[in-house]
C-alpha cells in the first residue's frame, strides 16, 4: 500500500504510470476489437454458409414433390398393369369356353364320323353282316349340348341325336 501511496502521491510518477497503463488498456482494447472484428468476420461467413444450406434443403423439397410425382406415376401404371392383366384374363376365360365348345363340336364329329363310316361299311356288305360302330366305345354314347346359342351348335346337336338313333336303332315312322 505504501507504494501505491507514493504513485498516488507523486504526480509526476502516477501521470506517467496512467498514460503507460491507458496506452496498455488502449493496445489491450484495440487488441480485443481486432479479435472481435475476426470473430464477427468468421461468424459472417459461418451464418453466409448456413444460409446456403438452409436454401439447399428448400431447394430438396423440389426432391418431395418429385418423389410424389414419381408414387403417382408409379401407381397409375400399377393401375394399368392391372387392368390390362384383368382384360388378359377375361379374354383368356373365353378362349377357353371357345376351346371347350371346339372340343365338343370335335367330339360330336368323331360320333358322325363313326356312325357314317358304319353305315358305309353296312351298305357295302349289302346290309347282311353286322358291323360294330364302336371302334372306341364312343359311337353309342348320347350327343351332348353344352347351351350355346348358336344356329349351327344347335344343329350340329340334332344331326348327332339323329346320327345316334340311327346307331340305336330308333326309326322315323312319320
């Protein structure tokens, strides 16, 4: 304390010694403002960099909406592919039915067939000798009508039942 009294009570020793101390506080602050001018200059380009970023991912919301794009595109398509697969099926539902109605028409002929090459074979014997029409076991089996409506299925249904009873034995009398 004793010397702080002495530089207190000497104005020329304590001028001198507060000009030194405020050239030091002044080199001090100036010191202190270039590091905080620094920092300030740091920040600025740290917060500039942000705002890149922040307007990149704005700018990543044009990839949300393209991903929604892209699901509603995908969906119509599955849509489609759908809908094409149903029409596939339906068309290969009825050829089907068509091939079935083919076999049955196939079938129907092959009784015909037998029924007619029987009654050539009985002709040529002159009528005598019997000759059997079942070759396979099909010539006496009944003509079957599967219910389509169509002018030519349904006669090719009489003509087998008349082709049939004619293999049976059954007679017009009228």
């Amino acid at each position: 304390m004793a010397s702080s009294m002495t530089d207190a009570g000497n104005p020329q020793q304590g001028g001198k010694k507060s000009e030194d101390k405020n050239r030091e506080l002044s080199v001090l602050i100036d010191n202190r403002l270039k590091e905080i001018n620094d920092s300030i200059v740091t920040l600025t380009g740290r917060v500039d960099e942000m705002e890149k970023c922040i307007e990149e991912l704005k700018s990543e919301g044009d990839v949300e909406e393209l991903r929604g794009e892209m699901q509603v595109a995908v969906n119509s398509m599955a849509a489609n592919v759908t809908k094409d697969f149903q029409a596939v099926r339906a068309s290969q539902d009825a050829c089907m039915a068509e091939l079935e109605a083919y076999k049955a028409k196939v079938e129907a002929l092959e009784n015909q067939l037998q029924v007619c090459v029987a009654m050539i074979a009985k002709l040529s014997n002159g009528g005598l000798g019997e000759v059997s029409t079942t070759p396979n076991g099909n010539a006496l089996q009944r003509p079957t009508y599967n219910g389509a409506r169509n002018a030519r299925e349904i006669d090719n249904f009489f003509w087998g039942v008349e082709a049939y009873f004619g293999v049976v034995g059954i007679t017009d009398e009228a």
